[in-house]
C-alpha cells in the first residue's frame, strides 16, 4: 500500500499568502442561519480557508448527510465513520428555509460520501434540489456530489433533479490516487462527468483539483487534457494546504505566476473557464465562475428555462 507523505512540523505559508480579511463579525449572520436550521457547512468541517471571507457575503457551502465521511481521503479534515447516522428526511427542506433567508441567488450544495446507501444519497440531493426550487424559485443551484460508486441510476437521479451546475472534483492527479483518494478511482470519476454531460447537455459541468500533493505540472496539464476528453465545462485549482499534522503533507507551494499559466492552459484547452488560484476552491466565488462562464458561452442555463 502506497505510503502517505506526513512530516511532524507544518511549513510556513509564502508571502503569497498573506491577505486581509473582514471582520469576523460581518459574517455572524450568517452563522446564525447556519445554526437556527441545524444544518453544516463544509466550510467548517473541511477547514476552509476562505469561510471568513464568503461568510461575510452570506455564501456557505451546504453540507448534506451528516459530518462523518465513509472514505479516508488523506488531504480532508472531515472525520471517517464506518457506520454513519441514517439520513434525515428534514434536512432538504431545512437547507431550503436557510438559502431563502439568506436571500441566496445562489446555493452550492455538496456532502460527505456515504457509501453505506444504496444511492449514496443521491435520493436526498434530489430531494435537495427540489425543495430550493420551490422555496426560492430564482436561486440556481450547483451541487458537488460524490462519485456514488459510478452508479449509473443514482448519477441519473441527481441529473433528473436538474441543477443548474454539476461538480464533481477530481481532486489530484491519477498517479496520486493510491495515497490521495484510496477509495476512489480516476477514471470512474471521469466518467460521471461525462455521463452528466450526455444526459443533459444544458448543465453546466465542473470539476477540480488540489496542487502542491506531488504532482507535476505536466500532469495538471494532463488532468485538463482528460476533463476535456470528457466534456467538463468548468476547472477550479487552488493549492492544498494541510488541514493538521496527521494529513498529507505539502509537497510544494505554487506559485502565482504558475497558477496563471495553469488557467491560460486551460483555455487553450477548451473549458469555458478556469478559476485558477492559491486560495481557489471548488465551491469558492462559485456564482462569479459561472458568470464568466457564461460570459463565454452560450450553453443555456437549467433555471428559468
């Protein structure tokens, strides 16, 4: 079994790093949401690094099924559970109040992988989808799903419900699933994206990845060259930063100029658009990424049509 890279000492973060942030307190509304409705958020559970920031514009990452994980991915801070909770059927219409009173334009949904369902919760995705459609009816949704196992019917079920945006991210490189994503798989990935894309070609497809894990940069160019191959519309790559000690290490800062050059790469590859950026993640300024996007395209949006 491939052996995680893990030093006892986190490095020191480059001058690239340093940004302002605004004041906790802008971002208390929020919180109290977030709280009033019981729901969780990947941007606490993952440790984000921008919850700060987006909180403040009243954009959160909704998190689905519960705050344990049934896969080890060595570079998330969500925890592993072998036996996870069973779903709580109020939690779609729950999500729904918390984006109609945040006023949200637009949601991004995601959850932790629960490998312990049949559907691995694509049930509850659509059933998500459904109630923000009907509690706010001019919020586009993006949702950033698991890989269910590449079943067939569940990716359908979540296609069916239609978001406006599907993500599902990548993450790394194929030669670094082994000690990145053990329980997950390169090409299944892949073609989940491409089925998305084949059952309704107005979604808009997206997926990403993390750099600094070991892998080269001649590979980001190949991962690109893949998501192309399989009709992903939308890349975002951001660096990874260790969320503890016991995680993956950092191989590598990228720097700037790097990121830059990923993104012209990207579009000379073909994607409608390329977020490419240190503190880039999936789900970051995700309203703004569409919107430039679509600046670019004309692929027709699934809301409102």
């Amino acid at each position: 079994m491939p052996v995680v890279p893990v030093s006892p000492s986190r490095q020191r973060l480059p001058a690239w790093f340093k940004r302002s942030l605004p004041d906790n307190a802008i971002s208390a509304e929020t919180n109290g949401v977030v709280r009033k409705h019981g729901l969780v958020t990947v941007c606490e559970e993952a440790t984000c690094p921008n919850r700060q920031e987006c909180w403040s514009k009243k954009a959160a990452t909704f998190m689905l099924m519960g705050h344990a994980c049934t896969r080890t991915c060595t570079f998330c801070d969500i925890d592993f559970v072998r036996a996870p909770p069973a779903l709580d059927p109020t939690e779609p219409e729950r999500t729904a109040a918390a984006i109609r009173e945040l006023g949200l334009r637009f949601a991004v949904i995601t959850s932790v992988n629960r490998d312990d369902l049949d559907d691995g919760g694509a049930g509850h995705f659509a059933a998500t989808i459904t109630a923000v459609r009907a509690a706010s009816l001019g919020t586009s949704i993006e949702v950033l799903t698991p890989d269910f196992l590449g079943k067939a019917s569940a990716i359908d079920t979540v296609v069916a419900a239609r978001p406006d945006v599907y993500n599902h991210n990548l993450e790394t490189t194929a030669r670094l699933y082994p000690t990145v994503r053990p329980q997950a798989r390169y090409q299944r990935s892949l073609d989940l994206l491409k089925r998305v894309k084949a059952a309704d070609p107005r979604i808009w497809t997206k997926s990403g990845i993390m750099v600094g894990l070991g892998e080269t940069d001649d590979e980001v160019r190949r991962v690109m060259d893949d998501l192309r191959a399989h009709n992903v519309d939308i890349m975002t790559i951001g660096q990874y930063l260790r969320p503890s000690l016991t995680h993956h290490d950092v191989i590598r800062f990228v720097e700037p100029s790097m990121f830059e050059q990923y993104r012209e790469w990207g579009r000379a590859a073909g994607f409608a658009y390329v977020a490419s950026g240190p503190y880039v993640r999936s789900s970051y300024v995700a309203e703004e990424v569409l919107k430039g996007a679509l600046d670019l395209a004309d692929l027709p949006r699934i809301q409102g049509t």
